[in-house]
C-alpha cells in the first residue's frame, strides 16, 4: 500500500473499525463480472450503465462504477474524524477486495482511498474506488503526494491479501 504524508499520519494511530450496515452489505453483496469482463460491485452495477465497454476502457468504466461514499455521519466531529474516517476507508477497501480474491482480473484489482484533510471538508466522508490495471485506468495516483486537501492510499490486491 502506497500513502501520501497526510494518509500516512491519519493512518498511524487507528486500529481497523468495525464496519457499519451499508458497507458490510457491500462487502457481502461481493463483486460480478460486467461489460467486457470488468470487475464491479455488485450492489454498484445496473442494467442502466453502458454494456458497450471495449477491452481499452475497462479500468476507466470500473473507476466510474465502483465508486463509494463512505460516511461518517455516526461518527463523533472532534479531531479525530479524519483520522477514523481515513480508518473506515482502508477496512473497506480492503475486505471488499479479499472478496474479490479469485475472480478473474481481480489480481489487477486496486482501490484508491480519499479523506479530505481541510476542515471545512471534514464531514464529507471519505470516497473509495476500486478499478483493475487493465486497458485505460487512472493514473494520477503515481505520484500520491501531489494530494494536498486528502489523504490518499492506493490499495493493491496483496496489500488486501496480506502479502508485501
């Protein structure tokens, strides 16, 4: 797992949160196989979005659809929210993608977590998303410290795995 500065610090203090319902749903609701073999989250993926996803823009129609808002509406507002929020992110990131573990792409599976930093943003919750390195995928996140207002961690399948 990769950090910038800020994700570092918000990192260094907290244990692994329990999950509230929404997120454990996710979780367990696992992932499917979309468009083109993409790897999306079930509770993500409708009918609705786009079927014709070419093999070049797999990892960009995962980055659009495997997005989640992870709240901290119940979480107390003092100075500690970043750093809990921060928490929350990677342990859902995390077991969201040991849930993947098998299905094919899923080796190339990544996830980028974003807990905004500035106060007056604080309240917002921290964004994960989940895309695989396959076909056109962001890659702005080579260099995380250009990051200044979040705390950004970008996940790969063997952090989640627990290998190094």
């Amino acid at each position: 797992m990769r950090t910038n500065a800020p994700m570092h610090d918000l990192l260094a203090a907290q244990a692994a949160p329990d999950l509230p319902g929404d997120l454990r749903e996710i979780v367990e609701a696992g992932w499917t196989t979309g468009p083109a073999g993409t790897l999306l989250l079930a509770v993500q993926y409708r009918d609705r979005w786009n079927p014709e996803v070419g093999e070049a823009d797999v990892g960009a129609y995962e980055y659009e659809i495997n997005d989640i808002h992870v709240s901290t509406a119940d979480l107390p507002v003092d100075e500690g929210l970043p750093a809990r929020a921060a928490a929350r992110g990677l342990t859902f990131a995390l077991r969201a993608m040991e849930r993947a573990a098998g299905l094919p792409g899923a080796d190339l599976l990544a996830a980028v977590v974003s807990t905004p930093i500035d106060e007056e943003f604080l309240e917002s919750g921290t964004t994960v998303k989940f895309f695989t390195r396959r076909g056109r995928h962001p890659d702005w996140f080579d260099d995380l410290e250009r990051f200044q207002l979040d705390g950004v961690a970008l996940v790969e399948m063997p952090d989640a795995l627990g290998r190094r």
